[in-house]
DNA sequence: CGTGGGCGGATTTTT
DNA sequence: TCCGCCCACG
C-alpha cells in the first residue's frame, strides 16, 4: 500500500519511531523536534498499516489543550472523525471511567468535582472543624500535603506514621478530608486518578476488560507523569497491551507538583526490550541558539542524552543585556520590540519570557507608555471567575444536594438571612450525625430560632425548586433559569457599575457556554456532564489570542510554544535560578531545564537580559547574573550595550509613588495627554457599553472616522472607529 | 451583614 | 510594593 503521505513528512529518525515494530517504545523527543508529528503519524500508521482498529487506541496527554491539537491532528491525517479513539488528558480519561463505573468505584452517580480552590475550602473548613490554629495548620499546606501523598498512590493508612506529630496529624487531617468528601459525594482532581487506578486494581476483570480494548496506549509528555499517573499507565497496559511513550528528559519542569521524570528511566526497566527512539533535529531555532541550549542542559547530570541539531544556518548571535535596574531592562526589550515592529514585523512574533509572575508589572507599564498592545498569560480562567463559581455552586446544588461546598458558597449568596450563626449549628449537626450541610438543615430547625430556621428553609425550597422548575429544560434554559431565579443576576446588578455589569455579562456568557456545549457522552444528564467540563476545564484564554500583541508569560507556560523573537529577561540568581530552588541539586538541574526550555523557545533571535539592580517586593536587591549565561559559550553570544541616547527617551518612567505614575496596572499616566481638541485623550479610562472599561492606548485620525486603540480590562486591545465606538470617559 | 483598614506573605501550574 | 485575608466596626 501507499504510505508516502504518511512517511514523506518525516525525517529518518521520525520514520523509524512511527514506523516502529509493535513493541514498547520510547521516543525522546527533544524540543521542536516534531513530537506531536510523530505521536499522530504513529496513530495513523497503527490504523492504516497495522490495521489496529481506532477503537483499540487510547492517546493520553496532560492539557486539555494538547489532547484537542493532538485530535485535530489524527483527524486530518487519518480524513475521518478521531470519535473512536480515545483522546483526553489523564483526568479527563480518569473522569471518564469513574462515570462509568461509579458503582464499582463506591461513589455516587451523580458525583461532583471538586477544584483547586474548593479543595482548600473544604480543608480549611477541616481545621477550623477540628478546632486546629490555622497558622499552624496552614490550609494550603495540609491540601498539599494531601495530594502529594494521593499523587503518590497512598491513602491515609499507607502514609508512614514515623512518629512526628505534625505528620502524624497530617494523616489525620487526611483522614478527616476523605470522609468529608464522601459524605459530600465529591472527588478532587488526584482522586479521580488514584480512584480509577483502584478501580483497575481491585476490581476483578476490569483491568483485563480495557486491557483487552486498548492494545496501544500513547502518552505525550512523558517526563511530566507523576507516580500514580505511571502506575496507572501499567496498570492499563499490563503484559499485553503496548505503550508508545514520548517525552524528553530535559524539558522536565515539574518536579514541584510530582512529576517523575525518572519515570522515564523506570519505564526502560519495566518494559524489558523497549525500543528506544531520538529525535534530535531541531525545526525551530537556529544553530547558535541551539548550541547555547545545548551547552546549558549538559552540565545536568543522570540525562539520557541527546543533542540536538540544526540544518538550517547559525543565525545570528544571542545577545545578552545588562540593565541598570529593572526599568532599564524593560525599557530596553520595549525599544528592541519597537524596532522589530517598525522594520515590518508582528508584535506577536515577541515573548518576554520571566520566572516569575510579579515580573511581568514593569514590562506592562513599558508597553502601555509605548501603546504597544500586549497579552499577559496565566490569569484568572472563565470557569474559576467568582461570579461564574457562583452560579455553578447553584447547579451543582441541584444536581447534588450533599454538595457542602456549594452549600456553603451560595447558601447566603444573594443574602437571605442565613448567617454565620446558622451555619456553625449547621455544621455541628452535620459533623455528629455524619450528614451533609442539606441534610443537616430540616432536623436543625428546632435547634435554631425561628427566623433562621425559616430563611434556612427558604433557601432549600428555592434549590428543590430550581430543580423542579428546569428538569427537562435545554441545558442552556437550565442555566439562564438559575443565574436569574436565584436571584444571582439580581445581586451582581446591585454592584459597583462596572465591576457587576462585568460580572452579568459573564453570567450570561456561561448561559452561551451551555448552549454551545454538545456533552460528549449520551450516559451522564447533561447538567452534569456540563458541570463536570467546567471542571476539568476551566476555560483556556479566551478570544482575542489572535489579536497581534507581545506575548507575555512565565517560562513554564512558554512549554511547548515557539516565538521568532524571545526575551529571557530577570536572568540574575536568586530570581533564575530561584533563591528557593538552589538549596539541592535537584532544584538547581529544573531550574537549569527551565533555562532549557526557555532558551529553546526562539525561533530566530534570543534576547538575555539582567538588571543589577533590581527593586522586588518593596527592596532593592543586587544580585550577581544568572550562573546559566555564564554556561554559555562565550563565543555565541554578543553583549549589547545600550546606544548613547541622543534624545531623551520618550518616556521617562516616573519614580514609584512619586504621583504621576501609574495608578495601577492598567491606567495610563497623564502625560500622554494628547490635547488636540475632540479628540480622546491618551491614557483615558473609557467605558464601552459591551467591552466594559478600558485605557485608551492610541489614536489615529480625528472624527468619527478616527480610528481608537483602547486596552480593556477584560476583552484585551481592540481598535474601534470613533464614530461607532460609543465611547465614554469615566 | 457588609466593608475598610491593618497585617503578613510573596516561585513555577494543570487538572 | 502589592495583594489577599481577617477582623472590627458601622
């Protein structure tokens, strides 16, 4: 048969990987070596060469993201729907199972989700319970605590007891969650994961039955598994089926949350002749940036190895800065954008890379004095956003009246006489009748006046009605029936202008998100289905990527992404290589794969940058450059030094508190003002009637053909015409 | 019950 | 410096 299309992309060390006998394989895909091509190729290649039924496939990836681009992909390459095979993230496919077999995994059918932030309430709620100091219990960290012991497979009896008493209370503060959470019919996201392996565990024939489905089991990302997640991989594949594993050691940068790079080395050992591929030609970067890449990762000890290469030319050299302070550095990467932009080039083809979120204030204020449309990622998702938590909890409610985090949340929300005094009763009778919040409610009423009883009556019958009144009803009509009914649209109206009208339109766009949403599975009512996907994923960015702005975004959210031009910028030690992480070799060797990735993001150009000075958290710090440039061959990279300024700069920051600054992230200082009359303002705060508010960022022509650039605090840059804008000042 | 001021803490993030 | 959380006050 014909199989130039699948082969004819491909170079020799990708063929040999898709083309791999049928055993278990490792791929050791270095950064920009064609990954993804090869874990969608080697699907189609199972499909059309091995005859492998897409029905016997299973394709595990971490993000949401990923497992779309990776459907997308087989999809095209195969010319049919991907719907037979199985293609999500660890969780999602996890998730998956425990719907299907809620009975055997001893949970309730309609069981609910419970995300990061629930998590830590719940936990928080434990201690207080417990009548444990908070500042000594630190919620966060008991919650840590917590999924690092699930992420390693243990429940609370098998953590070890060595003695200590803080651990020892720990595990019991572990305990006193697993029974809150199955009163409350609910999982977190490391229960579905150590659930589901259970289930394979323990359940007799289960194991066998998928075993038996899915003889091949892909996994991207390799380096990023976590004990449980590996155990679960084997646990599916056993002695029959055959993993086809990608990752590359080098880029493993996750070790903080659990992740097991060793995983890599472990699945050589537990797969006796597994079948090694490298893939080292590089398609992104140019020869200098990858002999600098390459230079930076070697002096990590116990890798694999590999080395990556480049047909293409050496492009030209890196070129390192050195700031004066931390203004100076951003000053400095705002004029090199500046430039890139005035010789024709696209603002997105810039990423400023960081360590660390807090890093990314000054290169904002840098830009927006330039009216340089930017996008900064990793902030608040749709699904995590308070209002739209809000009316989840309502729905949750009615899909799960034991839900006692949703019953906290809501109960009060929009204020109906339930107060805190209600809620301890609540949750005494709850705690020593090993009940749910609701089912607490109807036998507290005697405990409780009449007045609370009655209010705490009210609310039960508001939920029960909710339920009654939208069952049956298009999911979308359920929604928009809640967020109005409970009188949460109500609420928010009631609140500060712009910030409620925000929070409306949100509540509205969730209704639009139920109306979009085509649940995936026939078995589950769709509310839960819907309730569910808002969970496990939370929203990535909204629209807007595609606007033409500078990427901006911390090292570990650039994984996986590519950029012509990239800026490393806060390259001093104790901020890269965090203070926090050179303590023990293993944190100095991520950070230095931090390094890696970054490095191995450009396309075209490198920018390094320092700053000697540099102002964090209030205090001035010196610090020494980054130990990572000095790993650099010297001959690869060209120190610039910044032009003698002819004329003053066109903005001269303001010092910080000295009053003609920047009030807050988004306002403009007053000294663009643009005073030709009729015209709006530089810096102008503005209100849309759809886009909310927003910072004006420029203008262009006068009247209403006049175009106006405005930043908005929750649509990003739009340009709009004057005359249609409807803008007003605030 | 809701808000404002004082206090402490401040890598990295997905599901 | 700045943000989020807690408590005290109106």
């Amino acid at each position: 048969m014909d199989v130039s299309h699948l082969l004819g992309p491909l170079n020799e060390a990708q063929r040999q990987a898709v083309t791999a006998p049928l055993a278990p394989t490792l791929v050791l895909a270095g950064a920009g070596s064609g990954k993804t091509r090869v874990l969608t190729h080697r699907v189609a290649w199972l499909v059309e060469v091995e005859h492998v039924s897409p029905h016997g496939i299973l394709a595990v990836t971490f993000t949401n993201k990923a497992a779309g681009e990776m459907r997308a992909r087989i999809e095209a390459q195969l010319g049919m729907p991907s719907a037979p095979l199985w293609i999500g993230t660890f969780h999602g496919i996890a998730h998956r199972l425990l719907r299907t077999h809620w009975r055997e995994a001893g949970l309730p059918q309609g069981f609910s989700i419970l995300d990061a932030e629930d998590q830590q309430r719940l936990v928080k709620r434990l201690v207080r319970g417990l009548g444990l100091d908070e500042a000594r219990w630190v919620p966060r960290e008991v919650t840590w605590f917590i999924n690092s012991q699930k992420d390693e497979g243990l429940r609370p009896k098998q953590v070890v007891d060595d003695g200590d008493p803080t651990r020892r209370q720990l595990i019991r503060l572990y305990e006193a969650y697993e029974e809150a959470c199955r009163r409350n019919g609910v999982v977190d996201f490391a229960e579905l994961l150590l659930r589901s392996y259970e289930l394979w565990r323990e359940v007799p024939g289960l194991a066998e039955h998928y075993r038996a489905r899915f003889g091949h089991v892909l996994v991207d990302e390799f380096q990023d598994t976590n004990t449980i997640q590996y155990a679960w991989m084997k646990a599916l594949v056993g002695s029959t089926s055959l993993p086809f594993v990608v990752g590359d050691d080098d880029q493993s940068i996750y070790r903080w949350r659990g992740a097991r790079v060793e995983n890599l080395q472990q699945f050589r050992k537990d797969f006796p002749g597994v079948l090694l591929f490298r893939l080292e030609q590089n398609y992104r970067s140019t020869g200098n940036i990858l002999a600098a890449a390459n230079a930076i990762i070697s002096n990590n000890s116990g890798r694999i190895g590999k080395k990556l290469w480049t047909s293409d030319g050496k492009g030209e050299r890196i070129r390192l800065y050195r700031g004066f302070n931390e203004r100076d550095e951003a000053e400095f990467v705002v004029n090199r954008i500046r430039e890139w932009v005035s010789r024709g080039g696209q603002r997105r083809d810039n990423a400023i890379l960081y360590r660390s979120n807090a890093q990314s204030r000054v290169f904002e204020e840098y830009l927006l004095a330039s009216r340089i449309p930017y996008r900064v990622y990793g902030g608040l998702r749709f699904f995590e956003r308070q209002e739209i938590k809000d009316a989840l909890a309502y729905l949750r409610l009615v899909a799960n009246r034991d839900d006692d985090a949703s019953f906290e949340r809501v109960v009060n929300l929009p204020t109906r006489g339930v107060g805190a005094r209600t809620l301890e009763v609540l949750r005494a009778h709850a705690k020593t009748h090993g009940t749910s919040l609701w089912a607490a409610a109807t036998p507290c009423a005697e405990e409780l006046g009449a007045r609370a009883a009655g209010c705490l009556q009210a609310f039960l019958a508001l939920v029960d009605r909710l339920d009654a009144d939208t069952r049956g009803l298009p999911l979308h009509e359920q929604v928009d029936h809640v967020i109005q009914a409970s009188g949460l649209v109500a609420h928010y109206q009631k609140e500060k202008a712009d910030k409620g009208e925000a929070r409306v339109e949100n509540l509205e766009e969730l209704v639009s998100a139920a109306r979009g949403y085509a649940p995936e599975d026939g078995e589950l009512p769709p509310l839960m289905s819907f309730l569910s996907h808002a969970v496990l994923e939370s929203g990535e960015g909204q629209a807007e990527e595609w606007e033409d702005c500078v990427q901006m975004m911390t090292l570990h959210t650039a994984k996986g992404l590519e950029f012509p031009v990239v800026y490393l910028c806060g390259l001093e030690d104790g901020l890269f290589p965090h203070q926090r992480s050179v303590t023990d070799l293993q944190g100095l060797e991520e950070e230095r794969r931090l390094c890696y990735v970054g490095t191995t993001r450009a396309m075209r150009q490198l920018y390094l940058t320092y700053a000697e000075q540099r102002r964090m958290h209030g205090i001035d710090s010196y610090g020494a450059p980054s130990r990572f440039i000095a790993e650099i061959p010297a001959e690869l990279v060209e120190e610039v030094r910044p032009k003698v300024q002819v004329s003053r700069p066109a903005y001269v920051p303001p010092q910080r508190g000295s009053g003609s600054g920047f009030g807050t992230r988004t306002v403009a200082s007053s000294r663009f003002v643009d005073d030709s009359p009729g015209s709006l303002k530089l810096g102008q705060r503005v209100r849309h009637p759809k886009f909310g508010d927003g910072v004006v960022l420029s203008v262009e022509g006068q009247g209403p053909n006049g175009r106006v650039q405005v930043n908005f605090e929750r649509q990003g840059t739009k340009w709009l015409m004057m005359g249609y804008a409807h803008l007003e000042t605030v």
